[in-house]
C-alpha cells in the first residue's frame, strides 16, 4: 500500500481552490492600511465580503468602493475582478506560453472547465483570444470613457476611471467609484452605451462572440448555442426594457421627473443589467413591485455559459422552455432550430435550475432569521448573490456579520455553479451499476 500517495484532484476541484487561494490574498491586501483611505477601517469580514464580491464578479458593497477604498484598495479590487472574469487558469496559460511551456493534458481540462466548453480541443487557442477579445473591449471602451469624461474630471483621473469602469463593465462586475453607481448618468448616452455595450457582450460569452466573428454573424451559420443565445438575449431583453419603461414610467420615485430621454436610456438600462451586470441608473428599492419581481426573475436567469454572467444561464432556462412546449405538443423529441437536444442536456438543466432555485429557498429562509429584513428585499439581495448580479435592494450594507458570511458564501456558491460545486466535493467515482427494469408512476 502507497501512503504517500498524492490526491489527484479533478478541473473543478482546482478551480475552487484558485479561487479561494485569490479571496483569501484579496482579503489579507484589503485588511491593510494601505488600502483604505484614512479615517475608513474595515473589518476582516468586510474585507473578506468585498474580495469575494470582487472575485465572483458580483459587485455586491456592504461599504462604498469610491469612499472607503484607497487608489491601492480600489487597484487590488480591480485586479480581482478582471482575473475573476478572465480566470486565473486563463492568465496561468497565457504566462506559460510566454515561457515556452507546453500546456499539458490536465492544464487543458482544467481550462475546458474554467471556460465551460464542450470539448478541449483548440483550447489553448481559445483561451488566447478570450484574452485579446477581453483587453480590446476594454481597452476600446476605456478611450471612450476617458476622453468624454477628460473635461469634468481632468487627464489622470479621467484616464483611471475609464479604465476602472471598463473593466468592471465588461467583467459584468458591477463595481464602480461614483457615490450612488451610475445614477447620475441616467441622461448620459456616451456612458449609458459604453457599458451597456460591455456587460451586454461579457454576458454572452466568448463562445457566442468567437462563432459571430468567424460566421460574420450570419444567423443561419451560427452553432445551436449561438443561436439560442442570441434569440433568448433579444426576447428576455426586450421584456426587460418594455416592462420597466411601462411600469417605472409614472412612478414618482424613480421616472416620473425624468425627460423622455432619461426614461428610455434608463429602461434600456435597467431592462438588461438584471442579466447580469450589477450597475444601475435608477433606485432599485424603489421599483414598481411588479419590476421587482421581474428584475428577479432576470437575475436568476442570468446570461451565457462561459461568459462573465451568472444564474442558472440563458441556455438552460431555454431548454427548460423548449422541454415544456415539447410536452404540451405531445411530442417526445427536444427539437429547436432543426435540431434535436440530446436527454443529458435536458437531466442537466432540470438538476442546475432545481438546485438553483433550492438554495435561494434555504439561504432566504435562513436569511430571514438573522436578518429580520422584508421577505421581498432578502429574496432579492439572495437572487443577486447566487447568480451575481449585484444588484441591491439596499439590505447588503446593512447585514450583519452572520449575514455577510452567509452572502459572501452564497456569491461563492454563485460564480462556481451549484453543480460544479457538487461535483467539487464529491469524492466517489462513477460506477457503471446495474440497469434497471423501468416503471412509470403518476405524476400531474
């Protein structure tokens, strides 16, 4: 017998400690002096909240990043969430490849699981234009933000803002320097359609992106996931924007004093940052119930696999939706765009959206306890940490240290995915097992 074997861990289980190894380097560099402005100690576990926020690419605050947070601080968060966006097996690859290393077969693994792709074939090829992609977005945006900002703020801080606010856009971060997120740039059309544009294309992921690149976005050459990716953005887009518009459009604590300008730039906003984004325009407490509940129901969708949004992801509520209306024909194939769904994708998404909608269940449940707080405001504020979105209905800065522990485990649980998490902390090996003989029972 060996007693000096070594563990072998599998691509998610590597993950989850990258992940942790940055949450924990996170907090030890914002616990310190440096990084915080003077007069704004924080504590450990603030520390800790906001380093995972940062690294899950929520963008959930329990203090102001702009105010509390040194340039060092703000520099540290910053680096969190692009290397949570872009992943830490990514920037690993890429610096290997600089050295002239071969990137082995697990290496290869590992990044088919960071990137959620189907197969590791052209992996490494992949991971090197997620890299150019994601710095040229950002890069491009960044200009932009500097030079309409570069009258009112002058040439250095313009050009850190930029910079700042670009990555966090395209990161589907959520995390910004300004006092109250972008709520005084609800009239704003250069800055409304730089970040728009950023999260909007961070959510659908690279895989989307690189398949319209190389079909020159011709619809009907696109993969199956493209196209539904793309149809699905359009519909729950849409729903979004008209739904704000129409219900946010008289009420007095949000857009009854806006021109008509400022209503449809921040109906445009808030009807497609709940997909993932975190940033806002308008007070989120103080929507319409209705817009709320949608709002919610956005998040918890979420965007792309393999992109910088979260939630159970566009393509598995798509699937759920295609499952449904097969039944209802009374059909038994899973067909859409003249193709047919293979069953372990349809067993796939029926286990995420069910132990997605399970843990927002037993964290609410157990957040109503510690917290005291509205059922609508603690749902919410679950819903935007589990799928990391960010957004607040204005709990988060008011939690108490067990519910700060609690959000930052559930934004954890959030960026890897319930299923990988499952897969990470099982230990037992699949067994092949004995078919059984099958048998219907009642259901409906």
């Amino acid at each position: 017998m060996k007693w000096n074997r070594k563990p072998e861990l599998n691509p998610v289980q590597i993950l989850v400690i990258g992940y942790l190894i940055m949450i924990t380097i996170g907090t030890f560099l914002l616990s310190l002096p440096i990084s915080q402005k003077a007069g704004q100690a924080i504590s450990t576990i603030d520390a800790l909240f906001t380093a995972t926020s940062a690294t899950a690419i929520t963008g959930l605050v329990v203090v102001n990043t702009g105010e509390t947070f040194s340039t060092f601080g703000q520099v540290v968060i910053m680096i969190l969430f692009q290397i949570g966006a872009i992943g830490f097996m990514t920037l690993t690859t890429v610096y290997a490849l600089i050295l002239g290393k071969n990137i082995s077969f697990k290496d290869r693994l590992v990044l088919q699981s960071s990137l959620n792709q189907l197969s590791y074939a052209g992996i490494v090829r992949l991971t090197l234009i997620v890299i150019a992609v994601t710095f040229l977005m950002e890069a491009v945006a960044a200009l932009i933000l500097f030079l309409h900002w570069l009258p009112e703020m002058g040439a250095g801080q313009a050009l850190y803002y930029g910079i700042f606010h670009a990555i966090s856009g395209f990161a589907n971060a959520g995390f910004d320097l300004f006092p109250n997120s972008l709520h005084q740039f609800t009239g704003d059309i250069v800055v409304n359609a730089t970040i728009i544009t950023l999260f909007v294309m961070g959510g659908l992921g690279f895989t989307v992106l690189v398949d319209l690149y190389i079909k020159k976005g011709k619809f009907k050459r696109l993969s199956l996931h493209s196209k539904l990716m793309l149809y699905l953005s359009a519909i729950l887009g849409l729903t979004g924007i008209i739904s704000v518009f129409i219900l946010e459009y008289h009420n007095p604590a949000t857009m009854a004093g806006f021109t008509m300008k400022e209503r449809i730039l921040a109906s445009i906003f808030q009807g497609l940052t709940p997909r993932s984004a975190g940033f806002s325009t308008i007070d989120i407490g103080q929507m319409h119930p209705v817009s709320i509940m949608i709002t919610k129901v956005l998040m918890f969708i979420g965007g792309g696999p393999g992109s910088n949004a979260g939630g159970i992801k566009l393509t598995t509520f798509g699937i759920l939706l295609i499952v449904v209306y097969t039944m209802m024909r009374g059909r038994e194939d899973f067909n859409v765009f003249s193709r047919r769904l293979p069953q372990h994708l349809v067993n796939k998404s029926l286990a995420i959206s069910i132990i997605g909608i399970g843990a927002v269940f037993l964290i609410s449940t157990i957040l109503l306890f510690t917290e005291g707080a509205p059922f609508d405001v603690v749902v919410f504020e679950v819903i935007s940490a589990f799928a990391t979105v960010g957004l607040s209905a204005g709990l988060t800065p008011d939690l108490s240290p067990t519910g700060k522990i609690i959000i930052t485990i559930t934004m954890f649980i959030g960026r890897l995915g319930p299923l990988s998490l499952a897969f990470a902390l099982s230990t037992r090996k699949r067994k092949s097992g004995i078919k059984y003989i099958e048998e219907d029972v009642v259901i409906g």
